[in-house]
C-alpha cells in the first residue's frame, strides 16, 4: 500500500521515477480505509532529502499512511527554502491547537550532537514535542540525535564526545532476533553511522525498560527501544543513501575539518568511489516492522482514544 503525500512535494517525483507506491493526497481520499497517520519532525539541514529518505522507507510497507511534516517554530535551517517550509511543513503549535493525534512519530538525527542539550536553540520544544507525544501519538521512533535527545528525557542516559567524528558502514549483530523490530533479520548487517557522540551502551544495558536489540563492535548500540514499544531508538542512518556519507565528507573537508574518510565506505578505499547499497533492505525491514508490528498491531482504531 502506498504513502499519500501530495503531488507538489519533490519526494513526490523522486519516489515515482523509483516507482516506489505513493499515492496522492486526492485519489488517497476516495479509498475508505484508515490509514495511519504518521508525522515526521524533520531536524535534518536537507529537508528535502530526508524527506524523500525516509518516505521512501514508509511507502515500502503494505500499511497506507498519512504523513504529515513538522519543522521547528525556534528555529530557521538555513538549507532548505522557505517557500518549502511554507508550503509543505506544520510547526508543532500547530498540530496541538488543532487537537491532532498519530499513530506513529518520527524524529530525525540533527548536526548539534557536539552541543549540550540545553544550548539546543530548539530544546525546549522538542521537550514539549516528546511531553506531548506521550499522550498523543503511539509510538516514536528516534534518530541518530533524537535517539540520544530521547534516551536523555526518557530515562536520564546521557552522551559523551567521541575522539573523533564516526562516520562510515559498519556490521552490527542482533541480539534477540524474537523481538519484533527485529523479525526477519538476517544474524548481522550493515548500516551507516554519523555522529561526534555516543549513549552511554553500558546503562542502556542496565536500563530494565530498555531492550538492547543490535549493536556493532566498532559503532556500538545500533538499535533499542522501550519494553512496550512506544519508543524505539536507531543510533544510525539506515535512510541514507549511497553517496550521502561521500556528501557529507566532502562538506565538512571542504570547511577545513580535520575529518577521517568514512570506515568501511569507499571501494577499494578510494576516496569518492560511492559503494552499492548495503542496508537498504535491513531499513526497510526494520522501518516496516515498527509501523506493523509497534504502530498499525497496537495502536487504538479510534485514534483519538490514544492516552
């Protein structure tokens, strides 16, 4: 089933050249279904980019959503147009004067991992966000720094400064294959990390409402979540594409950054040889497990009755 986003948004035309299903807002509105209603808080600079990223993750389950974008009310990125904002994006005040619920939340990473939380110009309100999901949406999944931001406020594990920045492809394991997140993955796979910080692994292992799902060697906790589901944490960027790690090495050397190449990336460790795709499937898997089995399985029919 399709993702029913309108035809105007440009992840529209990128998914349909991939002939991924999506499905526009007014033919969506003829079916008599319940689809889930899904929102996105978008704190990535490249909108745009992570939009179609992640729909196209969504649009390959058989669950027919509704996808709603947030952007921050605090602060202004500076990467993508305003005339986007505008057209496609909700703020959060929005959403809450309106009285709306969602059956599932995704919060993406954000470049502010290196920042204390509070210096966060957007802090606040996405403390306000997670205060207000708690009792109006199901189940959330977190993001790279949203899944460090999330573990902080939930259950008071905090982040520390790596030597140097992680960045490349790495194998985690899994854990407890039992778990539904986890259903249908193979023993170990790969994924990308991007990140100056980490969680604290070891209290996440000592948390008891945590479950500690996948984790890798070199890259540490991949994916946890809470015992009910209604929090899940990926400490990677399974959405990425294959050439984001090259665009990302390639912005931040071109700011004079004292930056290693990604691990694990290049082919033959050539730098700007791009890999082919290596995670995809694994995402997938893991994006289609959560919004069946932690969203569409669990979540009330009558939305609203959501506490």
């Amino acid at each position: 089933m399709p993702v029913n986003i309108s035809r105007r948004l440009p992840a529209y035309a990128a998914l349909e050249r991939e002939n991924v299903f999506v499905m526009p807002d007014d033919r969506a509105a003829l079916q008599d279904i319940r689809p889930l209603e899904l929102a996105i808080l978008n704190l990535m600079p490249n909108k745009i980019d992570t939009e179609t990223q992640l729909l196209r993750l969504i649009a390959n389950s058989p669950l027919q959503s509704n996808v709603v974008l947030l952007r921050t009310e605090t602060y202004d990125p500076k990467n993508t147009p305003i005339e986007h904002l505008r057209a496609f994006y909700h703020t959060f005040d929005e959403i809450k004067t309106a009285g709306a619920k969602f059956d599932g939340l995704i919060i993406t990473g954000a470049p502010v991992e290196t920042m204390e939380f509070a210096d966060v110009a957007y802090w606040q309100e996405l403390k306000d966000v997670l205060a207000w999901a708690e009792h109006n949406v199901y189940s959330t999944l977190y993001i790279c720094w949203a899944a460090q931001a999330g573990l902080y406020l939930h259950y008071g594990i905090g982040k520390s400064p790596l030597p140097r920045k992680l960045s490349g492809i790495f194998e985690h394991r899994v854990l407890d294959k039992t778990d539904p997140l986890t259903r249908g993955f193979d023993d170990s796979f790969a994924a990308p990390h991007s990140r100056y910080t980490e969680s604290d692994s070891a209290a996440m292992h000592r948390e008891r409402r945590l479950k500690v799902l996948a984790e890798s060697d070199e890259a540490g906790v991949y994916l946890s979540c809470s015992d009910d589901h209604r929090h899940v944490f990926v400490f990677g960027h399974g959405e990425y594409d294959a050439d984001t790690l090259d665009a990302e090495y390639r912005r931040d050397t071109a700011k004079g950054l004292d930056i290693a190449p990604p691990q694990h990336y290049y082919v033959n460790g050539r730098i700007g040889e791009v890999p082919p795709l290596s995670w995809r499937a694994h995402q997938s898997l893991l994006v289609g497990n959560w919004l069946n089995y932690c969203v569409y399985q669990a979540t009330p029919y009558d939305i609203h009755k959501i506490v």
